[in-house]
C-alpha cells in the first residue's frame, strides 16, 4: 500500500472564487496535474448553496479521489487522493486532516492579495506531510490488515471523548456552584423577608400601643379637667352660700 495519498491540496475562498493556496505532491505526473487542475476548477466554479450545507463531498476519477468540505461561511478545503493508499481507504483520516489544517489557522497567513504567505504555504506542506507520515508510522507498527492501526483510533476517540466528558464535568461542577450560590441568595433573601416582616409587626404593634397610650393620656386629661373643674363649682357654690347667709 502507498503511503503518500495527499497528491494535491488546496485552501479556497469560494466566495470570491479565488485560491488562497495549495500543496503539490512532487511525485504527481504531469498529465495527471493537468487533469486534476481541471477537475477541481471545474468543482470549485460550480459550488452550490446545497453543497455547501454537506461537509463529506467527492468526486471519483480513474486513478484518484478528490475530497471537499467548507470550514465555514467561505473557505473550501479540497484534497486529491490517489486511489488505493491509505487515506483513499480510510476517507476519515481525510477529513482529518482538513480539520487539522482549519484548527492550526494557516487560512490566516496571508498577504494583501489573499494568498498564503511564504510561512503559510511551509505551515500547510508540514501539516500534510507531518499528517500522512503519522499515519504511515502507525499503519507500520499495526500493520495487522489495519486493526491494530484501528484500535489505535479508537483509543484516540475515546481519549477525546473522555476529555469531553472531563469539560462536561466541569461544566456540571460550575452549574452546581452556580446553583448552591442561587440558593443561598435565595435563602439570604428569604432571611431578610422574616426580618422584615418582624419589623412590620413591631411597628404596628408600636403603632397600636401608641393609639392606647393617647387615648389613656386624653382619658387623665379629661378626668384632671373635669375634678378641677367640679372642686371649682364647690368652692364657688360654698362663697355664694355664704354671701345670702
């Protein structure tokens, strides 16, 4: 099985129709360049909205299969895989690798024109080339008819799984503080409710004892006046009695 399937790559913006780089394989014949070129022009002039939406597409020749997905709102990656290697039968490791290339950023290394800078068609040959030699070591040292390489893969998944499952926790851990500190507010609040409705009973209770007190104070008033009152008609009845005596 040959080990060098990424023939021909590209990073697009098929938006404005415009290449903002590539990666040929050296080994790549010349006819067969020709033919590529033509192909993916032919893919890349023609996108439709419905296309877009699909992030597995591709195409079938006679010696190659070529690989297309959009990142997002206007990059394209596309990747020409000669038929019968490794990535031609294990079409996820392409898709890998488009995923690879759009996580490590290198659509951003660009100068005025829109295209990859001297540093940006090095980051995307190493990316590639770093990509299929990983892969051709791990077939190698698994070279059980690939379930060995397989299990590997596998491990990688559940290794990924299990770091989602770590940030899912930790994300339960933050609801669960976040709720612990809702409730205490919520506790708190309730707290501050009972005090204040303490503080209403004692103030209408201040106001009921208040509306006592006035009403025994305008009680003694009246009962003061009026004895001053009655002492003032005796005395004045007592004179009088005396005078006509």
């Amino acid at each position: 099985m040959s080990y060098s399937s990424v023939y021909y790559f590209m990073i697009g913006d098929y938006l404005k129709h415009q290449e903002i780089g590539t990666y040929v394989d050296t080994n790549i014949d010349n006819n067969d360049f020709k033919l590529i070129l033509s192909k993916v022009d032919g893919i890349f002039s023609r996108i439709s909205e419905e296309q877009t939406k699909r992030k597995k597409n591709k195409v079938e020749l006679e010696k190659y299969i070529i690989f297309y997905t959009f990142a997002n709102i206007n990059i394209f990656y596309l990747a020409v895989i000669l038929k019968g290697t490794l990535y031609s039968k294990q079409e996820n490791l392409v898709y890998e690798l488009f995923e690879d290339v759009e996580n490590r950023g290198i659509k951003k290394l660009i100068n005025e024109n829109g295209e990859l800078t001297i540093v940006g068609k090095q980051n995307l040959k190493f990316c590639i080339e770093q990509d299929q030699e990983t892969n051709r070591r791990n077939y190698e040292k698994n070279n059980d008819n690939g379930n060995d390489y397989l299990k590997q893969k596998k491990e990688k998944n559940m290794a990924k799984i299990s770091l989602i499952n770590d940030d899912l926790n930790d994300i339960q851990d933050n609801v669960k503080e976040s709720m612990k500190n809702i409730l205490t507010n919520v506790n708190d609040m309730q707290d501050l409710d009972d005090k204040s409705s303490k503080i209403r009973d004692l103030s209408d209770q201040f106001q009921k004892d208040s509306s006592i007190m006035e009403r025994k104070l305008r009680c003694r008033k009246y009962i003061h006046r009026g004895l001053i009152i009655g002492l003032a008609v005796i005395v004045l009845s007592i004179i009088i009695y005396l005078i006509f005596k």
